[in-house]
C-alpha cells in the first residue's frame, strides 16, 4: 500500500513539473511576442481570398505572423458571412506583421504582385465581387508613397497588358475573420489544396512570373551552417569540441563567461548564431553562464535529456546542433527560467563589435 502511495505521489509530481513547464513555456512564449511586436511592423493588403494570400506571405523570412480579416468597409465588427454577401463594403484581407530588418516593405510589395492578377477589377480568378477586388492599405506617408512607386512600376514593366487595377487605399480598421478561417491551409489542407488548383491562381503565376516567383531571402541576414567535424575540430579548442560535439560540461567557476558583465550577445561558437543577450543574464550562482531567455527563441531546441537518471531538458542550437547546457525552471522573474550554459558553446560579441562582425541588427536592444 505504501509503495502504491508512493507511486501515485511520483506521478502527481512529475504531471505537476510537466504543468509548471509548460506555463512557463507559454508566459516565455508570450514574453517573447510582446517583446517581437515591439520591433514589427505591419502592411495590410487584400489579394482575393485570403486563405491563399495568408498561406502565400507565411512563408516568407522575416514575416513573424500573418492574420486573415476583412477591412476597407463601412460595416463594424463584420462577419465573414456579411462580407461574403457583398454588402459591407469590405475587402477580404491580410495583415503581415513583418521585421524591417530582415525584409523590407518594398519586398513585401514585389512579393504580393506576383500572387495576384494586379489587372482584374472585379475579383480574384473564380472568386467574384468587391470582397475579392486587390488593394495595398497603406499605414503612414512611407507606405503610401512606396506603394504608389511600386504599382507604377509594375504598371511600366510590360508584364500586363491591362493596366493596373489593384487600388491603393489609406488604413483604417481591420477586423480579424472567424478562427476557422486563421491558417486555413493547415487546418482543411485537403479542402485548401482542391480550392487553390482549381482557380488557376498557380497558373497564372507561373505563366506571368517564372522563376521570378522564388521567395525573397532575408535582408542582410547570414546563414548559419554546421561545418564538418575535421573544420570544427581545427576551429575550436579539445574542451569546445567536447561540450559541443559530445555533451560535456565543462568545470564550474573555471569558464570564460560566468562572471562575464560586458554588453553584447552570446552566438553559437561553431556557427555563430545567435544565441542569448547580455541584458537576459544573471548571476545564478553555479558558476555557469545563466539566462532568462534566448535572444531569438527560433535558434534554441530543447530536448529531454535522462543522461543522469533523472528527467533534465537540454539545450541545443538549431543549426549547429551544439550542445549548450541545460533550461531549469528556478530562474527569476519575468521568465521564471534558467537556461544554464556552457561558455564553451558561446562567442561573446561586445555591443561595440555587433556591427562590424555583422550583428548590427541587434544594437537597437542596446540603445536606450
């Protein structure tokens, strides 16, 4: 009986821990979209039905999140089934919440002319009615006047023999569609697919654009890859190799960067992507370089870790599959985290290097 107690306790605890982690994955998740949208900008544009150009535009670098709605019309808080009717004015739409360091809004343009028919003013292929009429909904004088040089442009390029339609409207209010209509491409894939091959829109892509229809890359944004084992190897130092390749860790109290209190970044020291900010790391006491959060969660993976017989979640690079340490959930506030790294996984870039080793991007983090 007390051994059936026990067991029970054991499994109450270990659901409890899964809980506690997975509340603080979703407040640091939270935590990270505050601080994200802080640095986003947003253009809003309607392209025909918006499941296609909401899946079109995720795909982009740079893009963050993409919200299907309705705006344009005279009707408040509209519905997709008033919308559909014709009725409100409206325009199905999107809006593209994007990062100006990494893609520009003159790409976003260049990007959304080539998924539409820029020429047809009453509709998108086989959806007919102003609801699916083309128009840039520009926010401020900037966009206005980028999205005037861009059709006029388009208009002089000889790509279309009709002349331009797409209308160039200022912003207004945005109403998001019905959660059913978010994403849909994932959630009725198969509904999404009959939909998007029947209207001839990829057709009339690939006739009009070609290979010009290969999606932008980032702006001025490396790529990170993993070296082979013989350049890491003559790269970095036996202890480097052995925590980053083999899962070691490395002695506590006796590493470059635990009592580090520069400002900068910490990057992967075989590929360099970037990893942790100097203004998320605290004093933890292990003797370990300690974090509340990554400085772009997108380059951390974790993975459950039962090396020492006990359940741990480790910390790994995306592109270079580095090993860095461990995530612990004693951390402080705001994260309640503890990312717990080894200094031989890291490069510590100063604030006043970021720009010549070509992290300049990160600098404003450091501008008060």
């Amino acid at each position: 009986m007390k051994i059936l107690k026990l067991l029970v306790a054991l499994i109450i605890a270990v659901v409890m821990a899964g809980c506690r982690r997975t509340q603080a994955n979703q407040k640091e998740a939270k935590k990270n979209m505050e601080t994200q949208d802080k640095n986003l900008k947003t253009a809003t544009l309607a392209g025909g039905c918006f499941w296609c150009t909401q899946a079109d535009f995720s795909k982009l670098p740079g893009v963050s999140k993409v919200v299907s709605g309705y705006t344009g019309g005279h009707k408040e808080n509209t519905t997709y089934e008033e919308v559909s009717a014709g009725n409100t004015g409206h325009f199905e739409a999107i809006q593209v919440f994007y990062d100006p360091a990494k893609i520009t809004y003159e790409t976003l343009l260049d990007y959304y002319w080539k998924h539409i028919d820029p020429t047809d003013a009453a509709g998108q292929f086989y959806d007919r009615g102003s609801q699916y009429r083309t128009a840039i909904f520009y926010h401020d004088d900037e966009q206005k006047q980028a999205a005037e040089k861009s059709k006029d442009t388009l208009g002089k390029s000889g790509k279309f023999k009709a002349p331009i339609a797409t209308l160039i409207l200022p912003f207004a209010k945005f109403y998001p569609a019905e959660e059913y209509h978010q994403e849909f491409n994932k959630k009725n894939p198969l509904r999404y697919q009959s939909y998007r091959s029947g209207s001839g829109k990829d057709k009339f892509a690939e006739k009009v654009w070609g290979k010009e229809l290969e999606p932008p890359k980032l702006k001025n944004i490396p790529e990170y890859k993993k070296p082979d084992q013989a350049t890491i190897k003559k790269n970095l130092t036996p202890l480097q190799c052995d925590v980053t390749q083999k899962g070691a860790t490395e002695a506590p109290f006796h590493n470059e960067y635990w009592d580090n209190h520069r400002v900068g970044i910490y990057v992967d020291v075989v590929t360099g992507e970037p990893l942790f900010s100097s203004l998320d790391k605290f004093d933890s006491g292990t003797g370990w370089p300690s974090f509340t959060r990554p400085l772009d969660p997108e380059n951390i993976v974790e993975k459950q870790d039962q090396s020492l017989g006990v359940t741990r979640t480790e910390v790994r690079s995306k592109h270079g599959d580095s090993h860095l340490g461990h995530v612990f959930e004693d951390g402080p506030e705001p994260t309640g985290l503890r990312f717990c790294i080894n200094s031989a996984s890291l490069r510590f870039i100063s604030k006043e290097d970021l720009e010549k080793q070509g992290y300049g991007r990160y600098l404003k983090l450091f501008t008060k």
